[in-house]
C-alpha cells in the first residue's frame, strides 16, 4: 500500500505542475515579484498532492468496489422500484450536504438580498438530482440510448432559459454544475459502471457513464423555473442581509471545525449505503476493514486537499486576479482565465479518477491522459470566453444558449460510444479546485467593473467551464472516428 501511495503522490506532484508555472509565469513575467508568502505555498501545494494521493488511493479502497458491489447486488436481485429507490436516496444525499452547493446558495441568497432563499434552492438541486438519478437507472436497466436524453434534455433546457430572467440564468448553470463533487462523482460513476457490467447486454462505456450528465442538467431547469415563479409570481421581496464575522478561533480549532464539517458532507452518503447493504439487501459489506480504512483515506485525503488549497493555491490566486483587475489588463486577465483553467483542471482528482475509469471501461479506444488533456482546454477555452463576457458586458443568454445548441448538434453527430463520457466529464470539471477559483473570479470581476450587476455577471463561469468539455471531447471523438475510417478505406 505505501509503494501504491508513493505513486499517487509522485502523479499528483506531475498533476500539480502546470498551476505552479501558471504561478511562476505571472509572478516574475507580468508582476515581476514573489509572492508574499512563498513557503506557505510550496507547503501547501504539497499538502495538495498528499491529499489527491491519499484520496485516489482511497476510492480504489472503498468507494468504487462498494458502489459496484451494491450494483450488482441490485442487479442480481432483480427489483427495479428498489434500484430507482437507492439511486434517488443517493443523489439526495450526496447533494443536500454538498460544500460548493451550500457555498453557491449563501451567495446567491446575500447578493439577491434575500429573495432566492438558499435553503429552497439547496432542496430543489438536491431532489432533481434524486430524481434525475432515478431515472438514469431505469435508463441503464432498459438500455434507453443516452445521447436521445440529452439532446432532449438540453432543448428543454435551452427552452426554459430564453423564458427565465437575467438575474437566475448564470445562477441556474453555476447549481447544475456544482451536484458534482470530488466524493459524489466516483461513487455515481461507480454506481453506473457496476450496473451496466452486471446486466447482459450493456457496455459499461456507452451505457455505465451517463448518471452524472443527468445530475448536472436537471438542476438547470428546475432551479430557472424557480427562478422564474421567484420573479415574475412570487410576492417574496428582498430583506437586508448583515454578514455574521466570524470569531478568532484557534487555528487547532478551525481545523477541527473543517474536519467535522467534512464529515457531515460525506455523511449522508455513508448512511445510506449502510442503510441499503445492511437493512434492505441484509449482507454484510465485502473486506469492511479495507472498505473502512478506505473511507478513512477518501476522508483524510480530501481534508489534506481543501487545507492545501487554503493555504497554497486560493490566496496566490485570488491576488494575482485582484492585480490584473487592479491593473486593467483585459487581454492579461483572459490568459489568466485560460492557464489557470486548463492548470486546475488538470489537478482535478474526480477527472484523474474518471479518466482512470473510461480507459478501463474502453478497452484500448481511449487514453486517460489524452481525454484529461482534451478536458482541460475545453474548460479553458470556456472560462477564457466566460470572462471574455462578464468584461464586454454581453448577456449570458446568448452565449449559454449558442453553447448547448451546439452541444445538442454535436451530440447528434458524435459516435454513440464518447456522448455519456462526454457529458459526465462536462460535470467532473466543475470541483473542488476549480468551483471556488472560478465563483471567486467571476464575482471578483463583476464587482469591479463598472456597470455590471454580482448576480447577473458574477455566475455563470462554472457553466462554461461545463460546457466546452463536452464540446472539446465529442470534436476528438468525430475526428479520430473519420481519421480512422480514413486509414481503414483509403479509397
């Protein structure tokens, strides 16, 4: 097990290479300085990777095998309410509790002024997601072509944004795109994959992934139809908000505080495998110490990364943004988009798991590295043209609209095997290192601008750093397949 974690950390170093550059390059070459704190950044870059190390080692513990072994447990038992029960039951729990979820619902309630109401927006994110997870077992069970949902789904979509007002449209995207977290993605995708191996029949790559696309769409209509009740028929008016300080703690203390709150997010999910292993299938978990050694690392790893970024990555981050808006460097801040989006997201540790899994589920069609590569330029290319917008001051409508017309059409063309794949890494993109870098950045932007409105401009860089992931890798896939049609028939 230490060679094993000695590996992870060795990659997870690799991993972290492009934001340490990204770093170096605008310190010395644009700002021409060092950094306040240099030290506390190397550190926490380290504490980082220890984390992502600890983490990935911990999935391949616990969370993947458990979620396979309850999917073929469900399988061989045959009881459809009873699958569509679980995977509700586990899309609820994993979002309710969700950290960036609860982070975008707080701001969204104090910059409206109290008119969209975190807890409802929280509650409605969470029971689309429930639901939508339902449904995406059901699609697995009954074979249902995915890319025929998605294409439907997003011209719902598409429908009800040109309906919703200004202030929900960026909002809207930012919540769909934050269902997905760094512990949530492994265990649906863990889920589908297990389900899809078990049924005869499904092909773990077209039919496996897919559940987590769902997560991310779904949310996106319902949170602009409550968007749109809010604005147009609900008598709601907004309330002044005061922001609590809070107090001086102890750094010990803090840490503790962190520690229990990660626990209360993983929670919810713990419980309800618990609950369905050892109550509703009434078998005991396969290697319980491994599993719980296993959830251990996930928990310590994924402490290790948030107390890393605090104190290596945020701080250098957020100065370097304030600088260039400080500065008015408009061309600089869209290289600053694009590098630090294609260097976090190739730090990601749910996309490092994903692509992991695609490879294997491919068979020799696609590589991890490659589809990692092909994702981070998509979310760079996004997040540059989501900041291009916020400085010219152009609607969001347009461009989300353009965006998911596209992905609608592309969808329709792009081989069967890469839609689900191509969807659900559109979903992975948006955790724990780029949602708070990103949110941060938007609402920084639009603060400083004048003339543009926190809640109408400050979202919507989560949704574009969805968006073009999809697009980049179903460009790859309808390239490679005619460049192999190509090659077989030269003719």
């Amino acid at each position: 097990m230490l060679q094993q974690f000695l590996q992870q950390l060795l990659h997870a170093l690799k991993n972290l290479l492009p934001i340490v550059l990204v770093v170096l390059f605008f310190q010395f070459a644009i700002f021409q300085s060092l950094p306040s704190d240099p030290l506390s950044i190397t550190i926490g870059l380290f504490i980082v990777a220890v984390g992502i190390a600890l983490f990935l080692l911990g999935l391949e513990l616990s969370i993947f095998p458990v979620g396979k072994n309850l999917a073929n447990q469900f399988a061989r038992k045959g009881s459809l309410p009873l699958l569509m029960v679980f995977g509700f039951a586990i899309g609820f729990a994993a979002v309710i509790a969700e950290p960036a979820l609860i982070a975008v619902a707080e701001q969204a309630e104090q910059i409206s002024q109290g008119r969209v109401n975190g807890l409802t927006l929280r509650l409605i994110v969470a029971l689309s997601v429930g639901t939508v997870m339902a449904l995406g077992v059901l699609r697995i069970i009954l074979g249902w072509p995915i890319h025929w949902l998605m294409i439907a789904g997003y011209i719902v979509v598409l429908l009800v944004t040109f309906f919703a007002p200004a202030e929900i449209v960026g909002l809207a995207y930012d919540s769909g795109g934050v269902t997905t977290n760094i512990v949530t993605v492994p265990l649906i995708a863990a889920l589908g994959l297990g389900l899809a191996s078990s049924i005869k029949g499904r092909n773990p790559l077209t039919d496996g992934f897919g559940l987590v696309a769902l997560a991310v769409m779904v949310p996106m209509i319902s949170v602009q139809v409550y968007g749109i009740w809010v604005y147009n028929f609900s008598s709601t008016t907004a309330i002044s908000q005061v922001a609590a300080t809070p107090s001086q703690l102890h750094w010990l203390v803090k840490a503790l505080l962190d520690l229990a709150t990660m626990i209360k997010d993983i929670l919810p999910m713990i419980l309800v495998v618990l609950i369905f292993q050892y109550l509703i299938l009434r078998r005991p978990l396969a290697h319980p110490v491994k599993v719980i050694v296993g959830f251990a690392m996930v928990l310590l790893g994924l402490y290790a990364f948030v107390l890393g970024l605090k104190l290596g990555l945020f701080p250098v981050g957020s100065l370097m943004a304030e600088q260039l808006i400080d500065k008015g460097y408009n061309s600089l801040i869209l290289l600053f988009a694009f590098m630090i989006g294609f260097a976090t997201t190739m730090a990601e540790p749910a996309l490092i798991a994903i692509g992991n899994q695609a490879e294997q589920a491919a068979r020799g069609k696609l590589q991890g590295s490659v589809i990692r590569l092909i994702v981070a330029f998509g979310v760079a290319m996004g997040i540059t043209i989501g900041v291009y917008r916020i400085i010219s001051g152009d609607s969001i409508h347009y461009y989300i609209m353009a965006g998911y017309l596209l992905v609608v059409i592309l969808t329709a063309f792009a081989p069967k095997y890469i839609v689900a794949l191509a969807f659900d890494l559109g979903g992975v993109t948006t955790s724990e290192v780029t949602v708070p870098l990103v949110t941060a950045l938007g609402i920084g932007l639009a603060s400083s601008i004048e003339g543009r409105n926190v809640l109408i401009d400050g979202f919507g860089l989560i949704a574009f750093a969805s968006i073009f992931p999809i697009i980049t890798v179903m460009l790859y896939a309808i390239v490679v397949e005619r460049f192999s049609q190509v090659r077989s028939d030269p003719t």
